[in-house]
C-alpha cells in the first residue's frame, strides 16, 4: 500500500522524488520499515514506539514467548476464512484490550485507555481487526532482510520504560542502514509517545532534525 501511495506522490509536482521520507508510529513504525527495505524511494525512515506487529504475535507483548503459542492464532485465522466463504458474518479479534483488566501489561492497559476511553476513542476506529488476517500477520516480519536491504538512514525513538522496547532494539540490531540512531525519551512507556506533550515534543523534536538533515537539500 504504501509503494501504490508512492506511485502516485511522484507524480505531484510538488513532491521532489528524491526527498520522500517516512515515519510510522506502533506497527505503522514496522510497516513504514518493510516499505523502506523494498522501496528504494523512500530516502530516509523513522519510527516511534515500532511494533513488528508478526513478532508481537508470535513472541508475545514482552517478547518472551514461544512463537507456538501462536499457532492458535494461524488456526483462528483459518476458521474465519472458511467460515466466511460460507457468507457467515465477518470474525473480528480485539487490537487492544476491550477492558483495562484484560491485560497485565501496563502498556497495553494504557492502550485500553487510549482507544476505549474518551482519550482517543472515535466511532470510526473501532479497536478490531479481520481475524482472517491472522494467516498472513502471524508469520509476517516487518523487518525482513533488514541486514541487506535497509540501508537508508534510520531513526529509532522509544520509551524508556516501554514493554515494546525489545522490537525497537531488534531494529536497531538487525538493520543495514550505515546510519542509525536509536534516540530513547526517558520516562515515556510505548502509548505515552501518541499524545502526550511532554514526550511527543521529544520526539517530534529528534524526527524533525532527522529528516533536515536527511531529505532537505
């Protein structure tokens, strides 16, 4: 999607095709690095608390996990495939925790509070995903051949204190980029870096320097 989404800036004339960055926050942090390895386009790539959204679900939020323990989630996935070629009803499954006790993580129970709560909820984003689209996530990698094909420059912001932190440290591990930097906003955990204040200005502060000095000529 964002490779078609690119096909169609360059044709503006206001976009300079050889000054195209990208940035993503949570898995769009894990998409906008899966665009960047195939996408030579993309000059220059940041995240801000990345979610490799594969990995989450195979190694668990914390990272701890036996990817087999996700293979329920491969045979869910199947279920709803069937049973929609059935024409039955579409199956969903939760994003984030539908209640702030369904989780011991502290991370995602700000991630209830987020998208449930008056915080950040809106009636157009509600907090589901297609359960059939758990065939393809499940065994999905972001951050495939990241060693050989990201070579641009990357920018890596997370929370000090963030449960997520360990896929943001596998990116910084695993990429080719001869120039990386992993900037870490003390104090903030994986959520605080959507919208609060005090730490989203660190972190629009570091992505701004980072793409001046990357894609302005």
């Amino acid at each position: 999607m964002i490779g078609r989404n690119l096909g169609y800036l360059i044709t503006q004339p206001f976009v300079d095709p050889n000054r195209i960055g990208a940035m993503g926050i949570c898995a769009g942090g894990g998409y906008s690095i899966n665009a960047a390895i195939n996408d030579k386009r993309i000059k220059a790539v940041a995240t801000v608390s990345a979610v490799n959204i594969g990995a989450m679900l195979r190694y668990g939020w914390l990272g701890d996990q036996d990817p087999k323990n996700s293979i329920p989630f491969l045979a869910a996935g199947a279920q709803a495939r069937s049973a929609e070629a059935k024409g039955e009803a579409v199956v969903t499954f939760p994003l984030a925790p539908c209640h702030k006790e369904d989780t011991p993580y502290v991370d995602l129970q700000e991630a209830w509070e987020y998208y449930h709560t008056s915080r950040a909820e809106f009636p157009t984003s509600p907090g589901f995903g297609a359960s059939r689209s758990l065939t393809q996530i499940v065994t999905y990698d972001a951050f495939n051949l990241a060693e050989t094909f990201l070579d641009q420059p990357l920018l890596v912001v997370v929370g000090s204190i963030a449960q997520s932190r360990w896929m943001s440290d596998d990116l910084m591990k695993r990429a080719g980029s001869a120039d990386k930097q992993l900037y870490i906003v003390e104090g903030s955990n994986h959520m605080k870096l959507y919208d609060i204040p005090q730490y989203v200005d660190q972190a629009a502060t570091q992505l701004v320097a980072f793409f001046k000095k990357n894609l302005v000529a």
